[in-house]
C-alpha cells in the first residue's frame, strides 16, 4: 500500500459500535430491554421454569416492542446469552413540525435534525400539535434503537 492513496470514510456517530450486546437470559429482569424477533423491546414479564430431567432452565420473555407497542414473546434457556439493544433517551427542543409530517429539532451542539416523522401515538401526536400552535416551548424526548428513532415524550418548558 502506497503513501499517495487516500482513503475517505463515511464518518457516523456510533463509531461501528454494535446495535445490541449479550447478556444471559437468567439475568435479564422486568423494565429490561431485550431484542425479540430482531425487534428492541421493553421486558414486561419474566417467569423461569426448573430445569428438566436432561434440559436447561428455560425463561419466558414477555416485551412490548419499543417502537410499535405490541407485544412480543421469546423462551430462551437460561444459560444461553439474549441479544439486548443499546437503548439511548435524547432530549431536542422542537422548532417547527412541516405538512409532510416530518419535525424539525435543536441537537444540544446547536445544530438541527430534519429525519424524524411525528409519533403515530394520537396522543402524543395533538399534544405536540396543539402545544406547538400555542406557541409553547416543548422539548421532544427521542429513544434509539437498533438505528430506529422515534418521539416518545414530551415536556413543555413553558411559552415563548
């Protein structure tokens, strides 16, 4: 390899970290998180059966995907590792929603972020319509997953 080539790569801000890790089925608990039908879900319920005569102790995962709300289940042996996504809650100040459903948001450096849609929750969704057209500063909590983004709370910091 000569000095003369360049090499340019397209720079992302989880530096190739993984979107999950393992962690053993017996020791992941209620309010975890852990991927079910390649899916990042929240643990609602967690039961453990004794072992077999030749078996392993088997968990039963219950979770409610994180992004869609349904529910999914898993039985996994204890023993054996589950993938667990990296889950992160990031807080924007919300500038201004568009026709096309999309959401303009302040990142903490200053900068804005253009690629989210609003929530499909109808709740969520005239809470931060109706909040924007009083003219309220609201401040949009984000989670990520499994490069997945999505609203999932709202605060209002109070008026203009």
């Amino acid at each position: 390899m000569s000095d003369s080539e360049e090499h340019h790569f397209e720079s992302k801000a989880d530096a190739g970290a993984s979107k999950t890790y393992p962690q053993q089925a017996g020791t992941i608990r209620k309010n975890g998180y852990i991927v079910i039908k390649a899916r990042p879900c929240k643990v609602v319920e967690v039961s453990t059966s004794k072992t077999g005569k030749h078996g392993h102790a088997k968990c039963h995962f219950v979770g409610i995907d994180i992004f869609t709300g349904k529910k999914l289940e898993d039985i996994v042996p204890s023993s054996h590792n589950c993938d667990v996504p990296h889950v992160n809650r990031t807080d924007y100040q919300l500038i201004d929603i568009s026709e096309d459903g999309f959401v303009s948001l302040l990142t903490e450096n200053g900068n804005t972020k253009d690629d989210l849609k609003l929530p499909t929750d109808d709740n969520l969704l005239t809470q931060i319509k109706d909040g924007f057209a009083d003219g309220k500063d609201l401040v949009v909590s984000v989670m990520s997953a499994m490069g997945e983004e999505q609203i999932c709370a709202l605060k209002d910091i109070g008026p203009k």
